[in-house]
C-alpha cells in the first residue's frame, strides 16, 4: 500500500481510523507551508475542519475570488 501521508511536494490531507474502537489519526500539510498533526476523533474532526477553512481548498476558493 502507498503512503498517503502528506509531505511539502505531496501537499493535502489524511485520515485514518482503522477500525471503530481505536482513535483517529490525521496529518495535513498545506502547499503554503502550514502543517498540522492530530490524534483522537475529536482533534481529527477539528484538523479537517481548519484544513478545509484555511489551507487546501481555501487557497483555490481565496485565488478566484
């Protein structure tokens, strides 16, 4: 299986939660700079939600707008 985690040249975002009773993990790493790690469902949740607010797809949304 590839590794999917992000890296400056592989900017982007990635969950894992590899079953139900076990908690997630998330790194994201903008193409700006920023990066981020988070453990437990909760953090993860809040990674995303800031990733996709501020870096990412954000970026896109800020360049057309």
């Amino acid at each position: 299986m590839a590794d999917l985690t992000p890296t400056a040249n592989r900017p982007g975002l990635h969950v894992s939660k590899p079953s139900p009773n076990t908690p997630a993990t998330g790194s994201a790493v903008c193409h700006c700079g920023a990066s981020a790690t988070a453990t437990g469902d909760a953090q993860v949740r809040a990674l995303v939600e800031g990733y996709t607010t501020n870096h990412g797809p954000a970026h896109n949304r800020k360049e057309r707008g």
